[in-house]
C-alpha cells in the first residue's frame, strides 16, 4: 500500500504501542515518505503534550480570561518554528537511533523531550494574551520571564525526559544490593510498571516473598524480576572464585571470599556486574558510603586514566540544577585530582543537557587570600583551562560568588564564567560540610542524588534513598548504557 502512495508521501502510523507500520519498513518501502507515529521514540511524534501543558503555562502567567484563537496560533507558530531549529542533544538521546535529523521529512515534528518548548510556547501565547487583550496580568520583562521558565524546567525534570524514554527504548539489567528492602521492593515494581528495567534483586527467597505479600505489591520473583540467593545459589562457587580473582590482592582470602560472598549483598551485585550478569547496580540503601564504596573499588575498578573516585551530587533547586564534585570520597584532592574531576563532572553534566559552566570554589575570592588552599584552587582553575580550554571554568571563588553573576562582575568583571555556575569542586571536604554561603545561595533543595565518578561499570551512590530516589536512579543508570565506553563514572 505504501508503494503505490504518491510522491513524498504522508504515512501517520499512530497506533499504540504497535504502529500500523514501523517506520524502518515505511522507509524501506518509500524512501521518499514522511513518517509520523505515536510513540516517543521515533521522531515526528504526534501528541498534544507538545502545546497544552505550555498554552496553560503562558495563559496562567498572564491572568488571561481566555484561551482565543490568537494564543493557539502563536503556540502553533512557535512549533513550527522550534522544527526548524537544529536538534539538541536531549532530543537525539531520546530516540532509538540515537541521532535526531535537521528540519526536513525525518524531522517534521519538535520531539515531546525537547527542553526548548516551555521556553519557545509559553512566552509567545503569553505575548499573544497580552497583545489581543485578555491578560490580567501583564509581563514587563520577557528576558527575566524566559530565565524563570528556564528554572522551572530544570526544576520540574523535563531535562531528564529523555533519559527516561531511552532507559524505556533499552531496558537494561539492574541489580538492587539490598534486595529485601522495602524502598527496593516498592521501587522494583515501579520499574516494571514503567518498563525500564529488568530488575536482578539480591535476598533470601522466603523473605522477599514474605514482604512482598505484606507491602501488596504486584510483583513475583522469577516471573517479574530475577532473584539471587545469598544463602543458596548454584552459582556460588563461581561467584567465589570471581571475588579471589578481582580482590586477591587487596587482601581477601579464599576463606575470607566464601564467607563474604554469603553475607555480603554489595560484594555479590559488584560481581554480578563484572561477570556480565547485570548492567548496573544499585547499592548502600543502608549503610555507611565508604564501606560500600571499598568493595566497588576492589572489584570493578578505575577506568583507564582515572586516578580514584569522586562523588558527584547533583542538587535541583527552585534556582535550577546544580552539580557539586566531590562530596564524599577525596577528603583532600590536589590540584591535579580537582582538575580531573572537572573535566569528568563537565561530561556528566552534558549528558543532562546543561552547558558545565564550573566553579572552583575556595574561602578565597580571586586572589584575596593567599593560603596553600586557594593557591591549590587557583592552580586546579589553570590546569582545567589549559587540559580542557573547551569547558568554561574559572576560580577561585566563594560559594555565593560562584552562583552569583552580579555579585561576580562586582569582584572580577572579566572573570570567564558567564552565568551562574552549575557544577563545583571544592577544595576539601571540610570546606564543603562547613559551607554555609553555599547552601544560602542554593535555597531550598528538591532533590539530591549522588553518583560516583571514575568506576569502570556503574554503581550509583549509596546512602539512605527512599523508593521514588531508587526509581529514579533506575530511570538514569539504565538510561545511560549507550555511554559505557566513554562514562568516567558508575
């Protein structure tokens, strides 16, 4: 049927899940098609969340008393105009291909994923309110309009949609350590129910049964989700044997490594992953960070060319995203180790669609303290700028001067970074806990997740995450398969 369509035909295959046709075969058939679906990981999808959400956005800012014709022309207009855009980056991500084209038959449509549509569609029906004469509530300043739309956005994740759809496109193995937890048990359902992930769980059969009945959740091992027994597991012995061969020469004996290798449910996950039995991990539901951290260390390692880990937590705020490096494993980094982290922290960073604009931060602000810490921060601030010319950094600085463009310029008005900066090394560890500017500047926190950077599988953070920060660590880490080449990080 498609064969016999007319030249540059219009083929909408908008069933859900299956289209009607899959686009790989419309395209075979008719190169010359242009190919629209439903689903949100092919481009050209049709689906009305691209407008409503963002003409309610722009029509709530105003005060307008109605939604007129001029508004949805405008919200039109300004799609139209985004599909004409080159692709970000968020947007390719997000498709199973991997790669978004530019305006053209394979790009008619702006995906749902795209962070630029609340920036586009709300203030345009907010001018169209305004200009037809329905807005109550005027805006008198588009510029800081756009800037407080830019901050919801990060706020409200839309930044992290397309991870979200890619872990959905190639759902990947993911072992929960702590597999008899209740947060674990509640965020496993959650995974299958979205379809992220096929969750590997480590825990005693009768127990995860037991507590699966009284919490009524909807899940059963071995049908829904794989089980690894610590008490009675056929793969033990070779499980043991793994664990001589990745940690014998950290100290773990062969005896030592039978006994671990019952008891010890992070020692089991890091090995599931290096045997190529799970994807990623997730462990230190409970637990001190750094006891976790040991047995990731012996037993998946650096990648090439990372010296040790660093912690990065990534903190969303009602001011936006922000990234602070390292928050848990280098008590005192050198200049040289800061450097490393920055570089790495600005990859990350991209990868959630953020420009890395990097901090170093210090008690020093451009040289008004000469101690052996600022120097170190000054010195980190070089060497990233002469290993990583790219990547917009400078320091030293203070918290609040980092996340303070005017406050900046007042200091140094020929300081590098524009902006406010999203991501920050500190100099020390004690310096991080003890800051209080940062923390005032930051405001109230939405969000705290932590990842470790450097490990040569992945392995997110541990510490004491309820079920919705385990979900969605599962939406991330699955979500990020397709960089295990070059992710510097678990």
């Amino acid at each position: 049927m498609v064969k016999a369509m007319a030249d540059k035909p219009l083929v909408m295959a908008l069933a859900n899940p299956t289209p009607e046709i899959m686009p790989d075969e419309a395209r075979k058939a008719r190169p010359d098609a242009m190919i629209c679906t439903g689903r949100s990981d092919f481009p050209n999808q049709v689906n009305n969340v691209l407008c409503f959400p963002f003409i309610f956005r722009g029509a709530l800012d105003v005060g307008a008393t109605a939604i007129n014709e001029e508004m949805k022309k405008a919200a039109v207009d300004a799609i139209a105009q985004l599909a004409r855009d080159p692709p970000v980056d968020a947007v390719a991500s997000g498709f199973d291909s991997g790669e978004a084209q530019g305006f053209g038959p394979g790009s008619l449509i702006p995906s749902p994923f795209d962070p630029r549509l609340i920036l586009r569609i709300a203030p345009a029906v907010a001018k169209a309110a305004m200009a037809s004469g329905v807005a109550s509530r005027p805006i008198a300043n588009f510029d800081d309009y756009t800037a407080q739309l830019e901050r919801f956005a990060f706020r409200s994740g839309l930044v992290m949609k397309p991870v979200f759809a890619k872990a959905k496109t190639q759902p990947v193995r993911v072992i929960y350590a702590e597999g008899e937890d209740e947060r674990v048990l509640h965020a496993t359902q959650v995974v299958l129910e979205e379809k992220l992930a096929r969750p590997i769980l480590v825990g005693r059969p009768s127990v995860v049964e037991a507590r699966i009945k009284r919490f009524g959740l909807a899940i059963k091992a071995g049908q829904d989700f794989d089980l690894i027994n610590p008490e009675d597991d056929p793969r033990y012995r070779s499980y043991v044997q793994s664990y001589i061969d990745a940690a014998g020469r950290h100290g773990v004996t062969p005896d030592a490594a039978r006994t671990v290798v019952r008891t010890n449910a992070t020692v089991i996950a890091a090995l599931a992953v290096i045997r190529g039995e799970a994807d990623a991990m997730i462990c230190g539901v409970e637990g001190r960070y750094m006891s976790h951290l040991r047995h990731v260390r012996e037993i998946i390692g650096f990648l090439p060319g990372v010296s040790d880990y660093a912690a990065l937590a990534l903190m969303i705020t009602s001011k936006g995203a922000y990234f602070i490096a390292d928050t848990q494993v280098r008590p005192n980094p050198s200049a040289e180790e800061l450097a490393e982290m920055a570089a790495l922290a600005a990859i990350h960073v991209q990868r959630f669609n953020l420009k890395p604009r990097i901090a170093f931060v210090s008690h020093s602000d451009f040289g008004n303290y000469d101690t052996d810490s600022s120097r170190k921060m000054r010195r980190a601030t070089a060497l990233l700028k002469q290993n990583h010319p790219e990547i917009e950094a400078d320091g030293e600085m203070q918290g609040d001067t980092a996340l303070s463009e005017a406050a900046r310029k007042l200091i140094l008005p020929h300081s590098k970074l524009e902006g406010e900066g999203c991501a920050s090394g500190w100099a020390d560890l004690d310096w991080l806990f003890a800051s209080g500017a940062h923390s005032d500047a930051l405001g109230d926190r939405a969000r705290r997740s932590q990842h470790d950077r450097g490990c040569r599988r992945r392995s997110p953070g541990a510490g004491r995450s309820p079920a919705a920060d385990l979900v969605w660590l599962g939406k991330v880490w699955p979500g990020k398969r397709v960089f295990r080449k070059s992710m510097p990080w678990t």
